[in-house]
C-alpha cells in the first residue's frame, strides 16, 4: 500500500498545504523543505523505513512523516 509513488504523492499534497498556510517569514525556509529533490528524497527514505515494519505500524508511520516536512 505505501510504494514510492503514494508516499510521494502524500507528500506532494501535504507540501502544497504547507506552502499555502506559511507566515509571510517563513516562507523561504518552507520553499527550501518542500522542493522536489527534498520530497523525492524524503520518500525514498520514508519506503526505506516502512519496509522493517508491520502493517499497523506502517500506517502510522507514514502518517506521522508526512505530516512532519
């Protein structure tokens, strides 16, 4: 359930969310977090640690990751 292709996916979706919720500060420092290479990256590393897990802890797992750019 949670390939390469969905976590990116989640990630994408949950970047422009964050983007769009920025402070007028911030929003340099969340441009850089939520660029492309960063989100491919992220999921690679993500997929990477799914792997070791069971299926109840997956689903929080990536949960939690997504959640935290």
């Amino acid at each position: 359930m949670y390939d390469y292709s969905y976590v990116l996916g989640l990630l994408h979706v949950h970047a422009v969310d964050h983007r769009s919720h920025a402070l007028s500060g911030k929003e340099a420092e969340i441009e850089n977090r939520t660029t492309e290479r960063t989100l491919r990256n992220r999921a690679r590393l993500i997929c990477e640690r799914l792997l070791d897990m069971s299926e109840p802890q997956r689903r929080q797992f990536a949960e939690r990751a997504v959640r935290h750019l």
